[in-house]
C-alpha cells in the first residue's frame, strides 16, 4: 500500500527541475549533514571542567568563545537535519510500501542508535569503572534500558541520541504526516514549538520541536520553499540569522532574561529557524563551490560521527586535554576550535577500520552509509571497475579491433 503525499488542500505539485538542478540539490542535502554534524560537535566539545568550575568561566573570554560556537554552529543541527529527513520522506514514501519504510528506518536509525549506545556503555562507563576518566556508570537495570532506547529521558553519556530517537518516532507517524494537508501540519508545527516554548514533557516526544521541524520538511516538498530559500541572496539569509545571534549573545552575555524560560525558548527556537535557513542556503553555495568535493566525500562517515563522537569525546578529550589543558588554559582555544575536524578525521579512520574487518558491521553502524562499497572507494567516491572488470574489457577491445 502506497501513501500519496498530497491532498486536495495543497497546491500543485512543483515541476520536475532540471537535472543539474537536482544534482545540485543532492549535494547540497550531503553537504548540509556534514556542516550540521560538525557543528554539533561544538555543543559537546571536551572542555575538561563540569558543575560550576564549567559555569564560573561563562562569561570569561574562552567561555563566551566556546558558547558562541555552540549557539553559531551548533544549534542550527537539529532543525536543518528534522527539516532535510521530512523533505526526504515526502519523497521516498512515494516509492515503496509502508512496512517496507518502516523495517527500513528500523536498520538506519533505531538499529545503529541502540548499538552505539550500548558501546557507550561499554567503553565509557568502563574507562569510569577503571578509574581513567569521570563518567555515568550503570547504576540500575532501569538506567541501562533508558540509556539503551532513550525511553524516559535523554541519554547521560551519548547526549546526542535523543535526536534519533525522536526522529524515529516521527517516522512511524510519517505514513500519517504525508497524507496531512499542509494546513493540518502547520498547525502540528505549531503546536510542537508551542509545547517546547511551554517546557510541557510528553513521554512520544523528548523534543518536540524535532517533529515541528519534521513537519516544515514535508511542506517545504509540496511548496518548493526549499528551492526559494536556497536561492535567496546569501546577505537576506543571513541578515535574520546575523540579527538573532547577535541577540542571542547579547542575551548571554547580560543574562537579561535568566528568569524567564519562555522567552528565552521561543528565542531558540527562532535562532535555530534562521540558522537552519542560512546554512542550507550556505549548503546550496558550496555544493556548486571546489568545496563541495572534499565535502562529499565526507559525507558517508557523517553520521557514523554523529553517532560515535561523544566516545571519543569522552575517551579521547581528555588525553590531549593533558597536553592543551581544560578551558581556561592558553592552548585551549585551538584545541576547541579543531574538535570537528579531528572527530571526523577519526571517524573515516574508525569507518575504514570497521570496512576492512566487517563491511556489514560498517553498514548497520553507519545507517547503511557504509558497508556497500570497498573501504577506499567509500572515500574516494564513485566506485571504480576492479582489475578483472578493466582486463575484460581491454580484452573485447582488442578483439574488435582484430576483427575489424
């Protein structure tokens, strides 16, 4: 059984592009995963301090550094990546049955979620076991199940896994949402913001606004907004998201409105409207940019780091936070600023590891990004004839030429 993703509410369906046009549209979705996933590696970045130690350096110089990476690059993660999977979905539920939909998110969302989170515990709450580093350790059967599947409250130690489970949760209701007029999900839109805004905890939804951005996603599909906004001049992109992070700083800086937490929700969530609208319109730039090769070829370990850079986070921050320090020393500054490159460096390592020893592990840690091609060609691209397959055709060549 297929689901239209139409009704008789919505606008005509937007003309087929050009196909430079949908290759650069491809792209610029790649492109915008590997922006967003590195840029969530500030919110989580090592910073060797917790509890007020982390807090008292707030407003210091390296604090307020390190709070405007997370609110400039980090943020704007969530709803980009919520709006990309619900375009997405409004396209590939045209194409196959719902059962086979679903046992698909299964393998590359919920699958790769529960396995990293059990590695998580393995190696991280293990390193605490031994005394190397301060983390969670199990304490109870019903902290390992939550820690596991995300079921109550967000994870302690891979922080970032909430995102999936939410959005896994939005895809079972995806059947549903396509078959939503857009008038119905503008309003489910609005009522996940208003129900972030109002801090109400509904047990479906660890963060409701994911669904809310979920939503725009799929009508942004039926309207073609996505191409409107990519193709805006990148200083009217800007200009919104330039103003709401000044405002935000600003904010931080003061701490103006501390004591009121609706306020300061609502102005998130606007922050991360404008963010996610200036990166994809960066995305559509870079993917026609010399950029967009090294970006592309990147883009298969992403969510593998997206998954695994908390572990490494945990394991590795604070051995070289032995040579540059914790936030406040001078060497600490670099050390931040280059969080996202090393964590995707030692994600390809970590991916052409996991390749050569078990490509179908690679496939299900990955989200199936990985796993289907050779270790080197996941890297370099396109996947290149093996040696057999060129001497075949050197062969038929040369009995052509014979022959004729």
């Amino acid at each position: 059984m297929y689901f239209p993703h139409t009704t008789l509410f919505d606008p005509p369906a937007v003309a087929a592009a050009p196909t430079h046009d949908q290759d650069q549209l491809k792209a610029t979705i790649r492109i915008a995963r590997v922006i967003c996933i590195m840029g969530v590696v500030y919110v989580h970045a090592w910073t060797g301090l917790v509890g007020h130690n982390l807090t008292d350096l707030d407003h210091s110089a390296q604090g307020m550094l390190r709070w405007t990476l997370m609110e400039l690059f980090g943020h704007s993660a969530v709803p980009l990546l919520s709006i990309i999977s619900g375009w997405l979905v409004a396209g590939s539920l045209r194409k196959r049955p719902w059962r086979q939909f679903i046992l698909n998110k299964v393998r590359t969302i919920l699958a790769p979620m529960v396995l990293w989170n059990a590695l998580a515990i393995l190696f991280v709450s293990s390193a605490a076991w031994l005394g190397w580093i301060e983390a969670p350790m199990p304490t109870t059967l019903r902290w390992t199940i939550d820690e596991l599947f995300c079921l109550w409250t967000p994870d302690d130690i891979n922080v970032q896994m909430p995102f999936l489970r939410d959005l896994f949760v939005c895809m079972l209701a995806a059947p549903l949402l396509v078959r939503m007029p857009s008038r119905a999900l503008v309003m489910l839109s609005l009522a996940g913001f208003g129900l972030t805004i109002a801090g109400y905890p509904i047990f479906i939804l660890l963060r409701p606004s994911i669904l809310s951005f979920f939503a725009l996603g799929i009508i942004a599909r039926r309207t073609g907004a996505h191409r409107n906004v990519a193709k805006w001049p990148i200083a009217l992109s800007a200009l919104p998201y330039a103003g709401m992070a000044a405002l935000s700083i600003w904010i931080h800086a003061t701490n103006s409105i501390a004591d009121n937490s609706q306020l300061a929700s609502a102005l998130d969530l606007i922050m991360r409207a404008t963010a996610a609208a200036f990166y994809w319109a960066l995305a559509w730039r870079l993917a026609a940019s010399r950029l967009s090769a090294p970006l592309l070829r990147m883009e298969p370990y992403a969510f593998l780091m997206f998954c695994s850079h908390l572990i490494m986070i945990w394991l590795l921050g604070p051995l070289i936070g032995r040579v540059t320090g914790p936030l406040g020393s001078p060497l600490f500054p670099a050390f931040l600023l280059l969080q996202p490159v090393l964590v995707m460096l030692a994600a390809i390592g970590l991916g052409r590891v996991i390749l050569l020893g078990s490509p179908p592990a690679a496939k299900i840690l990955s989200g199936g990004r990985l796993g289907t091609i050779g270790a080197g060609q996941a890297f370099s691209g396109a996947a290149q004839p093996n040696s057999s397959s060129r001497k075949f055709v050197m062969a038929r060549q040369l009995l052509r030429s014979a022959s004729g």
